[in-house]
C-alpha cells in the first residue's frame, strides 16, 4: 500500500482501535510502527485497568462507555471462532476516600448521573473484602528517606467506593493485536519495523511521511498515535505552536510482589485506587499484586528526553512504592528481588488526552493517552475515526467541535474537550488518575 487513504503512526491499543473503525469505515489504511510487533511500545507494560471514575464528567462518560466494548470483546471485534482473545477480568475497583479526593463526592456525582453502578463501603466493609488491610492513615505520602514515613498520622480510613464493574484487562499487548487482527479483516495494512522520520507536505497540508530506509510513503490523511514518541512526531510536522496542552514522555515504575501469605489476592482481591498512601494495585496473575504510584508531590517526575534514551533499570522508587503499600498491607514482604516494569507514559501537561486535528490539514494526534485512557481504546478509535471524517468533508473542529454520540450509553460529548488548544482543565488530578 503505497498510496493509502491514511496513514497510522503507531501499534498500540489506540492505534490498533483507531485503524479497527477507520476500515470499518471503509479507509484504506496503513498502519506503521517503529517496533517488530503489534502492541510491543507502552501497551504492553500498561496496568489495563478498566475502570469507570475520573474527575471529570466527560472522563467519566467516555470510561463508562469504553467498558462496554471489553465486555463485549468478542463480539466487538467479530474474529473468527476460536482466536486468542485478550481476557477482560472484572474483579471490581475500590477506591478509598481521603481528603485529597474530596471523600469522592465528585466522582460518586458523576456516576450517579451517567448511571454507572456503585456502592459506598464502610471502613469495616473494605476489611471484609480485604482482611489483611490496615487502615490506618498516612498522608501526606512520603518518601522512604523521609523520616516521618510509616507513621501514622492519628486518622482512620473512613470508607471508600467500589465500581463493581471494574477490572483490568490479562493481557494488553494481545488485546491490541486482536484490533490489528481485526483491523486487517477490514482491508487494513500493516508494516513493523518501519520507522518514521519526516512528516511530508505539499500544497498546505499533509501528504505522507518518510521512513528511515528512504522510503516515502504518499497520504491525505496522517494520525500522530505514537505513544510516548508523539512529541517528536508532532515537532516533525510543525504543528507544536498552537498548542497550549504538550505532551512529553514520562518515565514510571511498577511493582509486582507476590501477595501475603494465606491471601488468594488473585481471586479475592480487586483493583484499590489509594490517595492516602498515593498508591494503587490491581491483581496480577501467580497470585501477586500490580502496584503503581499515584504521582504524590514528593515523588520527583522522570521526564525523558525522547522515548529511547531512558533508564530501564528499576531505583529506589520501586522500594518506596512497594513500602508505601505495606502500609495498608503490613504483612506484605518484600522480595530482595526486584521484579515489574520499567517504561514510559505519554503524559499531556494536564493528564488529560488530546484527540484532535492540527494546524496542518490532514494531520491528527491522539495523543497524551498513557496511565489512564488504556480503558478507552475501543470508543477513542470510533471518535477519532468520526473527528477525521468530520474535518476532512469540511467541519471546522476548532471553532465548531464535533459533537460525538456515545453508541453504548447515548450520550453525545463535545470532542473539543480534548483539544490541543484547551486551557489546562483546573479539574484534573494532575497524575496518572486523570
């Protein structure tokens, strides 16, 4: 395909969606990723939690509808009879309340409004679900150097919110080659190992891109999906002066520990969200629990220059997590050996993602989406495919945004809410929470 409809730059989840609705929808794409297999940047060390709460209506709108196509997994793809399918594993997501979320009277209003099931627990119904926790109280969080850490301050856990909905996806990198399966149902193209290293343009607007083998590859219509490489991306284009929301890649650390003794956290537990000690885990399969940080203000941000250049190894931020945590979990050990992930997010400078066109014709960006729209792939694909259409028959987003139906919920979203150009939305969580 050397002449698409348009051109892909990414394999991720939201790549793959994207390509997904934009065959279904009769384009001819191709879609093109610096790395040797679908769903090998990001996606595969992301946490996959599906979960509905975030800070804001619109977050939470397209959460909600967004958990109805892993639900539906099977269907929603439509892959022959008996392909490997990414698990969706609804285990609930429990969020504690604290005063940093405001006792979680935003996010308990917001699902009350869309419909979105919850229950709000008790400090004695979260230990009935989780007898090994503590719930003493710790914030502010704090570093493991600090010496106040590990000592309580004086307060209790009150309660929390648990979305019985809630869940985490087994396998993100596999989820994201299923779409790409899908996608190449559809008449979708795909290549790896193809690096892109210039934006074309001709005549005022996007005409392709270059690849580092010299190789050019003509389209109208170009979408930035590049993970934590979209910044570069977007600097090829010339399309960064307009925008008052950027995105830079973030470095993180997760921590896989292996869950306390005479504890099934695999089967009993569930996904914990807990600004208190600024952590959250999910289950992780060999009976062990996921632990990612909440991004307090006492951890300093590992911003990188590029998505290549970065220290893989894991620091003395895996220790401080996973002592954080065995705060809530006293008899939680802790392995000499470190175990986990060590990779980037792309981060926006409000946590909240951008899916939007540019200031060059024909090129679009959906971008900033790392630690927190994992969840939204499937409905983030059918937007930006409708954003495409609506800009490329004449619709002009910046001054009148595409208003976009949520099929599953029915409700409609402004999409200018992701705009590039967007004040810093004030309402944020400014971390991976969104």
């Amino acid at each position: 395909m050397n002449s698409p409809d348009a051109i892909i730059i990414g394999t991720g989840v939201i790549g793959a969606a994207i390509a997904f609705e934009m065959a279904k929808a009769g384009w001819k794409t191709l879609s093109l990723d610096r790395n040797a297999q679908v769903g090998h940047g990001s996606t595969a060390g992301s946490c996959a939690i599906i979960r509905m709460h975030y800070s804001t209506f619109e977050g939470t709108a397209l959460a909600w509808e967004g958990y109805h196509y892993w639900r539906d997994w099977a269907d929603y793809l439509g892959l022959p009879e008996g392909a490997d399918l990414a698990r969706f594993r609804q285990t609930g997501c429990l969020v504690m309340k604290t005063v940093a979320n405001d006792q979680m009277v935003k996010h308990i209003r917001c699902s009350a409004e869309l419909g979105i099931p919850f229950e709000e627990w008790s400090a004695e119904e979260v230990l009935a679900r989780l007898p090994i926790y503590a719930l003493d109280s710790y914030a502010p969080a704090r570093r493991l150097e600090d010496p106040e850490f590990g000592k309580p301050n004086g307060g209790r856990m009150g309660g929390a919110v648990f979305w019985p909905n809630g869940g985490y996806v087994t396998d993100p990198a596999l989820s994201a080659q299923n779409l790409m399966d899908a996608a190449r149902l559809h008449g979708a193209a795909l290549r790896n190992r193809a690096e892109v290293v210039e934006i074309l343009q001709a005549g005022g607007r996007v005409a392709g891109v270059r690849l580092a083998s010299g190789e050019e590859i003509h389209a109208p219509v170009v979408i930035n999906v590049a993970g934590p490489g979209s910044a570069i991306v977007n600097r090829m284009a010339g399309v960064t002066g307009d925008m008052t929301i950027q995105t830079r890649p973030l470095r993180q650390e997760v921590v896989h520990v292996p869950a306390p003794e005479g504890f099934d956290f695999e089967t009993q537990g569930t996904i914990v969200s807990d600004s208190d000690i600024a952590c959250y885990c999910r289950p992780e399969q060999g009976n062990h629990i996921l632990i990612g940080s909440e991004d307090p203000a006492c951890d300093p941000h590992q911003w990188c220059k590029d998505d290549l250049d970065f220290d893989r190894n894991f620091t003395d931020q895996w220790t401080t997590q996973a002592m954080r945590y065995a705060q809530r979990v006293p008899s939680l050990g802790i392995p000499s050996r470190m175990r986990g992930v060590v990779d980037l997010y792309d981060a926006s400078t409000d946590w909240i993602p951008i899916y939007d066109r540019s200031s060059l014709p024909g090129f679009y960006m959906a971008c900033g989406t790392s630690g927190n729209q994992y969840k939204n792939a499937p409905i983030a694909g059918k937007m930006m495919a409708a954003l495409v259409r609506y800009c490329e028959e004449g619709g002009d987003h910046d001054t009148a945004p595409l208003e976009f139906e949520l099929p599953y919920i029915g409700r409609r979203i402004d999409v200018g809410f992701y705009s590039r150009k967007r004040p810093v939305n004030q309402e944020s969580s400014f971390s991976v929470l969104g």
